[in-house]
C-alpha cells in the first residue's frame, strides 16, 4: 500500500493573475489531504471518502463528474513516465474543506500523483513536473480551465512560508512569515456558487483586454496604457490584474522590511479591487471581510477564485482569539478553518 498526502492552500494576495501569467503570494494551511492506495489485479478503481461519495468504475469508463475522474486523470497523466492504467483500491481521508477557495482539489490530485509514484515505483517527479500534470488534469478530466498557483503551491510549498510565484517561468522563493503575526482563515459560511462559468467569463475578458491593448497577457500590461481605452468591463478586469501584480510585488518588500501594517493595506486593497474592478465577491465575503478590519485584523480579503468560501485576516498574533470571536460572533454562519504562524 501507498501513502501520500498534500496540503491546502490559502493566497495571501496574487488573486485571478495566476492564468495571466502574473505573480502571486500563496501559503499553505495545515488542513490537509491523505491518499491510501493498493494496486488491483482486475481493472476496477473502487474509492472511498469521507467527503464525496463511495463509487466503483472500470480504468477504462469515460468521465461522469464523479470524484474518480481524479483517479483517472493522475493514471492517463503518469503515462509517459512509466505509469500503467491498472485498477485501485483508494481511501480518501481530508479536512480541506471542497468548494471552499483553499485548493480541495489540488491537494487531492497532488497526493493522489504522489501516492500512485510510489505504488507504481515511477522516478521522483519533480515539484512543478507534478503541479503541471495536475493542472493538466483539471483542464481534460475535470473540465476547470484553472491556473497553475495552486498545484504549485500545493506541490512545492512548506508550512509556515509564503511562496512567491512567478506564473510565467515558475520561478518560486520560500519566504518566512511574518514573526508575532498570523494568517487566520475562515469559511464565510457561503458555498462558493457559479465559480465555474463565471471564471471562464473571467479568463475569456482578460484574453480579450490582452489582445485590445496588444500584448500576449495582461503580464506585460502597465496601467498608463490602459488610459488610451474606454473603462469596459474588460479594462476593469485588466486594472485589477495589473495592480494586483504590483501589489503582490510591494507584499513581497512587506514581508522582507517585517512590515505588517503596510502588508494588511495591501490585503484589504487587494480584496476592494476583487470586489469593484474584478467583481468576485458576493455580500457574505464582503460582510466577513468587514467585520475582520473592524474587529483589529490588519487587513482582510477573499482568497481563492471568489464567488464564496473563505475569507482571510492578517492579524497580531496577540489579537488572533479575539479577531475570530468578534467576527464569528458578527457572522455566526462562519466557521474557523486554519490559523497560519511562522
Ligand atoms: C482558483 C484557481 C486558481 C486561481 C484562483 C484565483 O483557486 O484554481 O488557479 O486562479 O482561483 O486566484
């Protein structure tokens, strides 16, 4: 048998530029995902979770949006490296919440391509040699066109350390936490709802921006050229990626210079451009994030795609208890997910 397993993911700031080839902020949460998994001798993959349901298929069956169509896609994807399309027994374990912004299914597929090297005794796949097949199986097994921060962070990451992430060349550097602060996640209660079609608009209009303003991605963007062009949609999708990059940029400074009330700014700035420019938050975001500044966090925002899910706070680590019993008291549908320290 095969044991394996991958973290969840909070983002720090870096929101929606990860498919534009931008720059981004991620940490790991301690939640986490586990895959136990034996080699059949039959062509059945049987699965159980304490999260989805139980379910039976052949190797060989098409995908039906099942949660095996993961198990499907780690196998076709381990093909070139030596990996055979054979049956499993597979046992699920996770307390990453699903559909909730923190990388549910990046943290399965991670641990099920981990799980199934060491089974199938595969050479060791290097970190973004894993995030990329995984990303590739949430594009042709799962149908979610997303970007690549949180495979890569999923894959590369350590706990305690923010990773910033060039999208581009997937460049990355490990950098430590603030000391005496800490990342408080909380689920807004919310379940994230029309994440996927409203994020395929999302990628559609930012191409769309790139190609107005004649770039290849909205990357090589600046702001004054966005001053040439009527404020469509497109260009408010575009201002909040290019002002995100930067704001990511001046994050990392905050983090090297221990600067924690200039990193909050940057955090609540980062969540006011998602919900005015890019428009992803939805009411029960937005309230949470409120009563987060309002109750001493240093900044508060969205994390993950938007649309629902969590919410984080930079806080003091001093004022964590209280940060999180004043907003869930203000908001008694949210619910404590993870506290990240250094
Ligand atoms: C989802 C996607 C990521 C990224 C975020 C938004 O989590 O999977 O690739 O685009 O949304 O930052």
């Amino acid at each position: 048998m095969a044991v394996a397993y991958a973290h969840g993911r909070a983002n720090l700031i870096g929101e929606h530029t990860d498919y534009n080839d931008g720059l981004v902020l991620p940490l790991l949460i301690s939640n986490q995902t586990e895959v136990a998994l034996a080699i059949r001798n039959d062509d059945l993959i049987c699965g159980t979770s304490n999260q989805f349901l139980a379910g039976q298929r052949a190797v060989h069956d098409g995908l039906n949006g099942h949660w095996l169509d993961f198990v499907i896609g780690a196998l076709h994807q381990l093909r070139p490296f030596g990996g055979r399309i054979q049956g499993l027994d597979i046992a699920v374990k996770s307390d990453v919440p699903p559909g909730a912004g923190v990388s549910s299914s990046a943290a399965l597929t991670i641990a099920l391509l981990r799980a199934l090297v060491t089974a199938q005794q595969l050479p060791c796949l290097t970190s973004p040699e894993l995030a990329l097949m995984a990303q590739r199986i949430e594009h042709d097994f799962i149908g979610t066109q997303c970007g690549i921060m949180d495979q890569m962070v999923v894959a590369a990451a350590k706990p305690g350390a923010c990773m910033m992430l060039d999208c581009r060349s997937l460049d990355y550097k490990l950098m430590p936490m603030l000391p005496d602060h800490a990342v408080v996640v909380i689920h807004s209660g919310n379940v994230r709802k029309l994440s996927d079609s409203v994020y395929n608009q999302r990628l559609a209009e930012c191409a769309a921006a790139a190609r107005t303003l004649g770039v290849d991605s909205l990357r090589d963007a600046t702001i004054e050229m966005l001053r040439k062009f009527a404020p469509d949609t497109k260009m408010k999708r575009a201002k909040h990626v290019i002002s995100e990059n930067l704001r990511v940029l001046a994050a990392v400074e905050c983090l090297v210079r221990k600067d924690a009330c200039s990193l909050g700014g940057l955090i609540d700035e980062s969540h006011d451009s998602l919900r005015s420019d890019y428009e992803v938050s939805n009411p029960a975001l937005d309230r949470l994030v409120g009563s987060l500044r309002d109750a001493g966090a240093l900044g508060a925002k969205l994390t993950g795609a938007g649309f629902g899910g969590c919410v984080l706070a930079l806080c003091e680590t001093a004022s964590v208890d209280t940060v999180i019993s004043r907003a869930v008291e203000i908001n008694p549908e949210s619910y404590l997910i993870d506290v990240i320290c250094s």
